[in-house]
C-alpha cells in the first residue's frame, strides 16, 4: 500500500476535527489552548503534504515552520492570560473569565 497525499488529508483533517471539538467541549483554559494547537498541526500536515506532493518544493514546510514558531508564541501569550485569570478567579475555568469585562 502506497501513501499519498489523500492519507495525509485525512489525518490532518482528523487532527484539525479533534482540534475544534476539543475547543467546543473544554472548560479548562489549558484544554482549549491544547485544542488550538492540534487545529495548527493539522494545518501543518495538510501544508507539509501539499508542498511535497503538489509543487514539489520547501514552500509547504517553510510555511509549516511558521506557523510552529507563532504556534509557540501564542502558547506563551496564551499561558500568561491563564496565569492572570487563576490569580484573579483562583480557577482556570475559562467560563469564569466573563467577569473580567465588568
């Protein structure tokens, strides 16, 4: 059996899937912040797999390695506001969160 690049759509579908429900369904600020990263790789296996299978080139995995490196910024950005929402609530139910417009 050969892989081609309708395997690798299907696992990057799954992993962006998986990504989006863990989004939907969490309560933790730390889950959700999981789900976001599993949306990026899915991107990331879709981008790799069409830049090797379609064009030919770096392209994909340039772009791939972009989004690893904003991937990793916003799990910076996203711990600190999880940090200053336990500090303030004393939780990181992020349904708690709502308060902080008031």
């Amino acid at each position: 059996m050969q892989i081609s690049l309708p395997h690798f759509l299907v696992v990057g579908a799954l992993l962006f899937g998986l990504g989006l429900v863990t989004v939907v369904t969490r309560r933790n600020a730390v889950g959700v912040l999981m789900g976001v990263e599993l949306i990026l790789n899915g991107a990331n296996v879709n981008f790799a797999a069409f830049s090797h299978y379609v064009t030919g080139g770096l392209t994909g995995q340039i772009f791939a390695l972009f989004v690893i490196v904003l991937a990793a910024a916003e799990a910076a950005v996203g711990l600190a506001i999880v940090l200053a929402i336990f500090q303030t609530f004393k939780t990181i139910d992020v349904r708690r969160a709502d308060l902080m417009r008031e």
